[in-house]
C-alpha cells in the first residue's frame, strides 16, 4: 500500500498531511492492515523532522508559482513547472502510489498533472474557502474532494465534495494547562492574551500591539509570537517602549513557538489575536477560545479574507480589517471582549460549534477506503 501526499509552500499545505498519516496509522493499526509506504513530493521538504518522525520519504521535483500577475519570475517559473511535471512523470512511474492526496500549492501541480496522465486516483484537501487554482484544476478528476469551508462547495462537483473541515495534528487538538504557567513562566492570576501573526510573523501587528503594549501589561499577560526574522528588531525597540515598565515580565516574545509551545500557550490564555490562516483558525476553534481576526489585506490574498469572514460569521471571532487596524482600535477590541465574561463565553461556544475535530479521520477513511478498492 502506497499514499503519495503533495503540497506546497506553507505550513497551512504541509501540517494537515502530518494529522492525516497520524489519523491513517490510528486507523490502520484499528483494522489490524499493514502499514502503507507514505511519500511527500514537493520542491522542498519544509519540515523533515516532521517528515522523519511519521517515516514519509520525501521525494523532491521542481516547481514554479503560478502567477496571475505579470513579473519577470514568470519566464523562469514556466520552464521549472513544465520540468517538474517530467520529474514527476519519471518518479511516479517508478513508485505508481495506489493514492495521491494533494493539498493545493504551487508545488503539487506538477504531481497532479503527472498522476492525470498516468490515471493514478487522486484525492484533494482545500483549506479555504475560495479554492486555490491547483485543487480546482485537480477537483474536475478526483474521486473525493475534502473542503474545510461550505462557501467552497460552489467550486466542486457535488457529488465527490465533503464538508471535513481541516485536519489538525493530535498535540495541537487539546490544550495543554499542566505544567505550561511553569515552562511560560506565568503567573496564574493575571489573564493572558495570545497574539499569533503566523508562522512568519505580521509586521503590521507586531507594529500595533507594540504600540499599545505598556498598556496591555498593566492588566493582562502576554504571549507573542512575532516571527523568526522580526527577533532582533523587537528587542531593541522594547528596550525603548517597556524596559522600565513596572510589569515587563509579563510580556512573552517567542520567533516560532512549536506545536507543543503553541498548545501550552493556547491552554493559558482567554484571548488569541491571529492572522486568518485556515489551519490556525481551526485549531483556535478546537480550543474554544475568543479571537480577534486580521487578514492579510483582500488585494493580496483573498483566502484569509474569506476565511475571516467565515470565522467571524459564525460568532466565534471578531474581524479587524488590515486597513483599518490602529492601536486604539485594537485596544478597544481587546478591552470589550475581555471586560465580558459573556461574551467570552458566547464566543467560546461558537468555536467549538464551528471546529470539527473528526476532520483528519474523515480524511484518512476516504484514503483508506479508495486504496483498498483500487486494490481490489
């Protein structure tokens, strides 16, 4: 038994494979069947401790970003796709996975070009609610279609699409309160606030919670994560803005936190502030925690957009637009919802109503269940 996973360029592509193999295991292990050969191709690796851990081999082609705009990246782009979908051909063929399961990216369209040519069954996972080019292009021929958002329904056959929502690794689908005030070094009666900006970090967000960050350690805990390459620029400008503050221990600055970090951080805080990447709102609402949501602008991607919109839609999270984020704004927001208990607690429940934790197995039955009849 062979699942070949594709998928490209972020972290949102690359950690729902990783809970769908632990949910595949699970599963497998259940039915008492052998355990599959899993493969990851891609132009790069992204996380290969991950990759080591879960035994997947990753097998690299190249790929090039499907522009829309014009860029002289373009001329170069073309050629590396139309050779990654050559190297993809060669190394299928050799490997004939009983499965492809794509995640959308610019990277897995060489590998689902090549399993159209080559017949091999394909099944697609799209995260947000506006379907990226390469899952809608791979959706006209796969036999199931997994969709995070009902908005995304509209550009799927009907009849191969489910509602799944998005597979979530297992240490990050509950939070994690033992032991986590220690390794934070938190003080358990002062209420805490997480303030993600994704895996990357947001400047803008960096920007404004700095702005306002003498006057949120006044009364609340904070943990933020700001980005690995954003580290050294912060440290010196919070030497300006809070290194005489009463309450500066209370101020937590992390580059990355891992996914243990993460769900320790989540399982201490009343609060999370985040970008609108469809996997980290997911977990945010398997966590039942209030948020306050900042998409990337609608001009640069429309998917975080959506995806907010969705999310705030539902109760569950308040929406800030970019263009309209300041520090009194955010601020205010923070106050409303942390003054309410209520509130809070209407917002928690909305969470929990929009997050569908069986997402991963879903995923891993329909795997499953396609190999085995394409064995047959």
């Amino acid at each position: 038994m062979k699942i070949l996973f594709t998928g490209g360029g972020s972290g949102g592509h690359f950690y729902p494979i990783i809970a769908i193999v632990q949910e595949l295991n699970k599963l497998i292990d259940e039915r008492k069947l052998v355990a599959p050969k899993y493969y990851y191709m891609s132009d790069n690796p992204y996380d290969e401790k991950a990759l080591f851990e879960y035994n997947i081999e990753f097998k690299k082609i190249s790929a090039g970003k499907l522009r829309i705009y014009s860029s002289i990246k373009n001329i170069f782009d073309i050629p590396r796709t139309g050779w990654g979908i050559i190297v993809a051909l060669w190394k299928l063929f050799l490997l004939f996975p009983d499965v492809i399961v794509g995640k959308g990216g610019y990277a897995s369209f060489p590998v689902i070009v090549a399993a159209r040519l080559l017949r091999i069954p394909v099944i697609v996972h799209e995260s947000d609610a506006i379907p990226g080019r390469v899952n809608k292009f791979a959706g006209k021929f796969a036999k199931r279609i997994g969709i995070a958002y009902e908005e995304a329904l509209e550009h799927f056959p009907k009849d191969r699409t489910a509602l799944v929502g998005i597979p979530i690794r297992r240490e990050l689908t509950q939070l994690t309160r033992e032991g986590a005030y220690e390794y934070l070094k938190l003080e358990r009666d002062i209420p805490t606030i997480l303030i993600v900006g994704g895996s990357q970090g947001a400047q803008m967000i960096n920007d404004v919670v700095l702005d306002i960050l003498p006057d949120l350690l006044n009364k609340y805990q904070i943990i933020h994560q700001v980005g690995m390459n954003n580290m050294e620029d912060i440290k010196e400008r919070l030497t300006v803005i809070i290194n005489n503050h009463e309450h500066i221990s209370r101020y937590k600055m992390f580059g990355f936190l891992s996914a243990s970090a993460l769900a320790m951080s989540a399982g201490c805080s009343r609060l999370v502030v985040t970008r609108a990447g469809s996997t980290l709102i997911f977990e945010i609402a398997g966590w039942g925690l209030p948020s306050i949501v900042i998409p990337i602008p609608e001009s640069v991607s429309r998917d975080q957009h959506r995806n907010a919109f969705n999310y705030a839609r539902s109760g569950a999270a308040t929406l800030i637009e970019e263009t309209n984020l300041s520090s009194h704004i955010l601020l205010s927001e923070i106050e409303r919802i942390m003054n309410s208990l209520d509130l809070q607690g209407k917002m928690s429940e909305s969470a929990r109503a929009f997050a569908r934790p069986d997402a991963g197995r879903k995923m891993a039955e329909g795997i499953l269940d396609l190999v085995l009849s394409h064995e047959r």
